[in-house]
C-alpha cells in the first residue's frame, strides 16, 4: 500500500518517525522502496551527487524532470517528492504552477518541494496549493541560497534568526504545507517548530526531536566523497566498489576473466 500525505500527519500524531532518503535514478529508487523507506526525495542533491555539479544552482528543470522519472518508475510504496531546482519557481507563482504541473504530469511525483519561507515564497505555497499541487516546505539552512549565506553555514544559532525561522515555518503550515524540512539548525528551535506545527517536521542535521528524518542518499551509502558534518554513513560503499571493480579490472588483464 502507497504511503499517502495523510498517512504522514497520522504518523507525527502517532510519535512514529517518518523516514525519507533521496533518489535519482531507477535502480537506487527501487532498492530504497523495497528496503521500507516513507518518502522518496527526488532532491536537487542529485546535481552534486548524480550529475558533478559543484552546487544545486545549475540543475534545470528538464535535468530534474528526466531523473524524477526513473526515479518514480522504481517506486510502489514511497510518497514521492520532488524538488523544484534553482529559478523554476521564484519569479512568479504562475512559473512554480507551471514548474510543478509538469513535474507531476510527466513524472508522477505526488508533491514538490520548495524552499524558503519569506512571504513571496510562502504565497506561491499558498498559490499551489489552492490548485492541487501538494508542497513540503523547508526553511533554516536552504543550499539554493548558498551565495547569500556565504556557505552552507548552520542557521538560526541567534534570537533573532531562530524567531524568523519559526515564524516562516507557522507561515508555510498556513499556507497548505503538508510537511516542512528543517536543514541544519539548533536542535532547541528545530524541537519548537516540531512541537509548535500540525504537520510534520523533517530534519536533516536538525537533532531528533523532528517528525522525521532525511539524508542524501549517496551520504549514508558511503559513496560521497565529501558530506556535512551532520550526515551519516551506514556503510562506506564508495570503497567497496573502487576493490571491486580494481579486482575485475586485475583479474582481465591477468586472463582470469572470464574462465
């Protein structure tokens, strides 16, 4: 059975944790959906890990479109979610409609994800939403604005910015969010949110006290050759292969391969 938007606010009421990883192609999507995974994140990561970008910032619309669609051909149970990249959304809610109407149209993602809670941001939410386009949100550490933080530096950590961010988080809630990211923020303020909104909270370097947590994928694998601090690596694949495939590669040009 496909796990469902309402089926994520009943878990937060039931205190079960929500998992989430990303994805970006088929093979990855289908292994993570059958291991049992709640959501998949077709996120905007994907330019670094998938792609050799060096930021979010160059992924396109018609990149993110060809990966949400292997992605979403991997997976049967998981709620789908897919980032709107860099520039597909910002200038209008008219350009978010079109950017995420053709996000679930030719892929099939349940909802998109945007980031960013300033009011311009939270009424092209409250835009999607009113036409049926289901939006998780995400404020604190948001990497589409890595230029204007100077770097993907931890958020909220004074009075002022912790307020601002949990008045952008009642704002997105407001305005239709079915679940917001908390990225890289205090635990004490990322618990506040949690405790202060009806719909979950899902945290990636946030602390526990969220409704859920998220990483990238290609983190908790070990394939990455750099992550934040704040990730997690249950395995440390990327070293796994680089032998495996140096064992294909002695055994060819020592005619052990093939037999």
């Amino acid at each position: 059975m496909a796990v469902t938007i309402h089926q994520l606010r009943q878990l937060k009421q039931q205190g079960r944790p929500i998992s989430v990883l990303t994805a970006w192609d088929f093979a990855l999507a289908t292994l993570i959906d059958q291991a049992g995974v709640d959501v998949v994140l077709v996120g905007d990561s994907l330019a670094m890990v998938a792609l050799g970008y060096s930021t979010t910032l160059s992924l396109t619309l018609e990149e993110m479109l060809y990966h949400a669609q292997a992605v979403t051909r991997g997976v049967n149970h998981a709620l789908v979610v897919c980032d709107l990249p860099f520039m597909s959304y910002q200038e209008s809610p008219q350009q978010a409609l079109k950017s995420a109407g053709t996000l679930l149209q030719q892929a099939g993602v349940a909802a998109v994800k945007v980031e960013g809670g300033y009011p311009d941001m939270v009424e092209t939410v409250r835009f999607l939403v009113n036409r049926g386009i289901p939006v998780m949100g995400h404020v604190g550490l948001t990497p589409q604005s890595v230029h204007q933080f100077s770097g993907y530096r931890r958020q909220g950590t004074s009075e002022v910015d912790a307020d601002r961010i949990l008045q952008e988080a009642i704002a997105l809630e407001q305005a239709g969010a079915f679940a917001i990211v908390l990225e890289h923020m205090p635990t004490p303020l990322a618990a506040k949110i949690t405790q202060t909104l009806t719909i979950p909270t899902i945290g990636i370097g946030a602390g526990s006290a969220c409704d859920g947590q998220v990483l990238v994928t290609a983190d908790m694998l070990g394939l990455s050759d750099w992550q934040p601090p704040f990730a997690k690596s249950y395995g440390n694949l990327r070293q796994s292969i680089i032998e495996t495939v140096q064992q294909y590669c002695d055994e060819v040009r020592n005619h052990q391969f093939p037999q």
